[in-house]
C-alpha cells in the first residue's frame, strides 16, 4: 500500500490529463494483473490442476533459484506466482522514430524515469495512439510484449503468454527480468536492455551446460547462430540507412531511398532463411511494411550486448564483479558511459 502511494502521488503530480488517462489504464492493468496471480506452490498442490500446467509450474522455482545462486541476481520474490492472463499478450509496447531518423522517440515516466517505448495493456489504445504518431509523420511500431519487470516494485508473476515457450525461452526470461531488477539506470533503454540480454543469454547458455539436454544445448546454439544473423542484417540496413539519411537529399528522394533499403532488407531475409532449413521464427517479423521504429525497437535490445559481452569478458566470466562493473557505469552521466560502451564494442 505504501508504494501504491507513492506511485499514485508521484504521478498526480507530474502529469496532465493526457498523461493521468495513460496511467491510469496503466494502473488498472497491474491490478488486474496483481489479481490474476496465485502462487504456484498453491497452484501445483491443487488437484484441479492440469497436468501440462503442473508440470511446467514445477520447473519455475528451481529456474528462479539458478537466477539468484549461481547468475547473482536480486532474490526479490518475483516469479513466485502464475497469473491467467487469456490473452496474447502482457503488454502492447508502442515505439516512434522520426521519418528520417533512426534514434527513438523517449517518453518520460515518474519513478523510473525515461524509455524508447510505451506499454497499453489494450492494444487498442496501442494502435489509436500509434495512428495519432502517423498522422503527425512518425515511424511506429506496435509490438505484442509477452511479459514485462515491474523493476521490484511489485512481485511480478510468471505470465500464461510464456507458458506454449521451450522451458530454456522461459529461463531466459525469467533471468531477463529480474536482471531489470538488479539494475536499471534511468532514462537509458539501451543499456538497460542491453546488460538484461547479456544476462538472459549467459544465464540460458549456463544453465544448459548444468541442466540441460545435448538436444537443447544444440538447439540453444543453432538459436543463437540465427538470431546473430537477423541481427547481422539488421545493423546493416540500419547501416545503409543511416548513409540515406545524412545525405542532402530532397524529402521525396530520401523517402524513395528509404524504401529501397527496406525492400533491399525483405530480399537479404529471404536469401538468408535458404540456409535455415525452413526455420520461419523470424518470418512474422518481415510480414509487415517494416520503417525506422521497427528497426529502432530491435536496436534498443542488442546494440549494447557485443559491449557488455566483451565486458564480462575481460572480468573472465566473474558474473558478480559483472554486476559490479554496470552498477558502476549506471552511476556515470550517460556521455560517459556510452563512451565507455563505445570502446568496449568490437
């Protein structure tokens, strides 16, 4: 009740009416989360229970336990319960980028300061508000999210979006939120979600070389290798792009050339699945007309992990001194630590 409070002051007196509408959707959604969660001892016990549900609830606590004994992240009381959520998806992320720029827009929230995107438990509002953007000449992107970190401040459940998801897809999650929970620097999405990746993925890959199967350490790595390759392309494009961009070119002209580079990016996935077997996990992603906030969403995740990867590195895989050294730069002023960052990435 307390942090009720305070949140619930924080951000009546920070905000508009515009902005108060915004929250309070954002409010009621937590509480309707809050409010389909049961803890998952009570879950498992009951003899109601479906049996897929009980043996997937019974693997959750030894993954939240790999997270705080061996990963040395925050033993908060997250991942504890199960909440039915009947829906696609926890949250619906909007993100903006301008029409010739790259770098996304950031809105600013009370408490945890500033972010690349914007979450709506109805993906209704998600669209009204991304139509809104497009009518003003923004790039948007509306994402399905299936879980998010309340950053500590309530105990976040284990949502039903994940439950279909390989358990090492629910590891990885599981070590990604909470690693929100053991650090977040204010106003600065990149590196909060660069350092959670980083986690997520050595987290996954040691949890496999302890638990895991042949079968799953091969998929994991095959996984891996894909998503290297999408993010490969990626950085390319976003490379291209950027070139389009800073040449003086009439808006109509610019505009052509954008798409161009975007059309260049549909025919490179193309050519790049041929060599996947007939792997179609990215396929989704490219079925739309794909624009800068697309581009920027991803960018946001994995632009900083080659950095913090050469970082964890350099401390000979010390994940405890790895959490020490990003607290230490979460405290620079963010000039600092991009530089930091910077001369870190290969």
């Amino acid at each position: 009740m307390i942090r009720w409070f305070f949140l619930l002051n924080a951000i009546w007196v920070t905000s508009g009416c515009a902005s108060l509408a915004y929250y309070g959707q954002a409010i009621d959604g937590q509480l309707r989360v809050m409010a389909a969660s049961r803890p998952i001892e009570e879950i498992v016990a009951d003899d109601a229970t479906d049996v897929a549900l009980r043996a997937r609830l019974r693997q959750v606590p030894a993954l939240r336990d790999f997270a705080i004994d061996e990963l040395g992240l925050v033993a908060s009381d997250s991942y504890r319960s199960y909440a039915d959520l009947q829906r696609e998806a926890m949250v619906w992320s909007l993100v903006a980028a301008p029409a010739d720029s790259l770098e996304p827009y950031t809105w600013c929230y009370p408490v945890i300061g500033c972010a690349a995107y914007r979450g709506y438990f109805a993906k209704a509002d998600a669209e009204a508000h991304a139509a809104r953007l497009i009518d003003e000449g923004w790039d948007v992107a509306v994402e399905p999210v299936p879980a998010y970190s309340t950053l500590g401040w309530f105990s976040d459940p284990l949502p039903s979006t994940v439950l279909h998801w390989p358990i090492t897809d629910i590891a990885g999650l599981i070590f990604h939120e909470l690693a929100h929970e053991t650090l977040y620097a204010d106003g600065d999405s990149a590196f909060n979600e660069g350092y959670a990746t980083l986690v997520e993925r050595e987290g996954v890959q040691r949890w496999l070389q302890r638990h895991g199967t042949e079968e799953q350490r091969l998929a994991n790595e095959s996984r891996e290798e894909r998503r290297a390759a999408f993010i490969a392309l990626l950085r390319q494009t976003r490379e291209r792009l950027v070139t389009v961009y800073a040449a003086e070119l009439s808006r109509d002209r610019m505009l052509r050339r954008k798409q161009e580079v975007l059309a260049q990016l549909q025919a490179d996935y193309r050519q790049l699945k041929e060599g996947w077997g007939g792997y179609a996990g990215y396929d989704r992603w490219f079925a739309r007309p794909l624009n800068n906030a697309h581009l920027a969403s991803v960018a946001t995740y994995h632009s900083a992990v080659p950095a913090f990867r050469r970082l964890l590195q350099q401390l000979d895989g010390d994940l405890p001194a790895f959490h020490a050294a990003c607290r230490a730069l979460a405290e620079l002023p963010r000039f600092a630590r991009d530089a930091y960052l910077g001369n870190l990435r290969p």
